[in-house]
C-alpha cells in the first residue's frame, strides 16, 4: 500500500491542477460527485466521465504517468488527456469496473 501511496499523490494533484485550469467550463458542470472529466485518443479526443475510484488502479495511473510525460500539466483539452487510443481505455476502464 505504501508503495501505491506516491503514485495516488500525484494522481491527486495532476487532477487537481487540471480541474483548476478548465473547472470554470461549462461541460465541468454536469460532472457528478465522485467523478472527474478526461479525453481519450491519439487524434480525435473523446471525453470519458469516470470515477475517482479509478486513481487507485496501477494500470490507471501508468496512463496517467504517460500523459504526464507527453502533456506534462498542461493538457491541451483543459482536462486531464490520456495518450491512447479509446479501444484501450475502455477496455481497461471496463476491468476497473468504470462503466
């Protein structure tokens, strides 16, 4: 768990710097409690509505850990955007039991 906690660290704060850049954008408001905003894709960026629950998965925040290596925290979308194509995001985001 210990080990777990520094990666959460960092998730928490790439959320929390991207909800501060884009937080005052109309699409913010229809987001529930409990849940963040992204976009997903290598061309096209499509938007994902997913639970926080989702920042504890280790395979999570390895897409996490890239989008911060490509985007670094300035994400052009305003939100946090994930590098990979949306097959493998719901594809993961289905095992963490997301949708």
């Amino acid at each position: 768990m210990a080990i777990r906690m520094p990666r959460i660290i960092q998730a928490r704060q790439i959320l929390k710097r991207s909800l501060s850049n884009g937080g005052n954008t109309p699409t913010s408001l229809d987001i529930p409690k409990g849940y963040f905003a992204i976009y997903v894709g290598e061309q096209e960026k499509k938007r994902f509505v997913v639970p926080l629950s989702i920042l504890s998965e280790p395979r999570f925040q390895e897409l996490l850990h890239q989008s911060e290596q490509q985007f670094g925290y300035n994400h052009p979308m305003g939100g946090i955007t994930i590098p990979c194509s949306e097959d493998r995001f719901t594809d993961l985001a289905s095992l963490f039991g997301a949708f």
